[in-house]
C-alpha cells in the first residue's frame, strides 16, 4: 500500500514545482480552480471505491496526484511555452 501512494509522492516530488510556478507567475486562480475541481472529484471518487478496498483508494489518489499536475502542467505550457519535466542539472555549463 505504501509504495503504490510512494508513486503518487514521487510525481509530486518530481513536478511540484509547477503549482507554485504558477502561483509565483499570479496565475493563482487557475492554480484555485484546477484544485477545487479535483479536489471534489477526488472525494466522490474515494465513495465510490471504497467498497473495494484500500488498494484502489491508492491508486486513486497516485491518479489525483497525476492528474493535478499534468492539469497544471498543461497550463504552464499554454502560458509560458515550455513544459516542467525532469531533467539532469547542466553542471558543465556553469564551468565554462
């Protein structure tokens, strides 16, 4: 159980940055309403799979995560041109 939610907390790990991109760039209102619509959605999701165990509320909430950031994702793309993806840090550029 916990590293299926370990999937969830890597995603946000990973592409955290974008809410608060967002929010630093005062888009917080998107950031507001991507939230208050997942939000909801999440919670009448966890009714609806609860009968089935705590297994799918897992998988339920790395799909929350997922779709949160992916959302907010899209929007800093519409927004600024470029996608938050990982990455390896370019330390050779700074030695030049």
């Amino acid at each position: 159980l916990l590293s299926i939610l370990l999937i969830g907390v890597c995603a946000e790990a990973v592409f955290g940055p974008v809410d608060e991109l967002l929010k630093a760039a005062g888009h917080q209102r998107v950031v507001s309403l991507i939230y208050g619509v997942s939000v909801p959605l999440f919670f009448v999701g966890c009714l609806l799979v609860s009968s089935y165990g705590l297994h799918w509320i897992a998988w339920l909430q790395v799909v929350y995560v997922l779709t949160i950031f992916f959302l907010m994702n899209l929007e800093v793309h519409k927004r600024f041109g470029f996608f938050v993806i990982p990455g390896r840090p370019r330390f050779d550029r700074l030695m030049r």
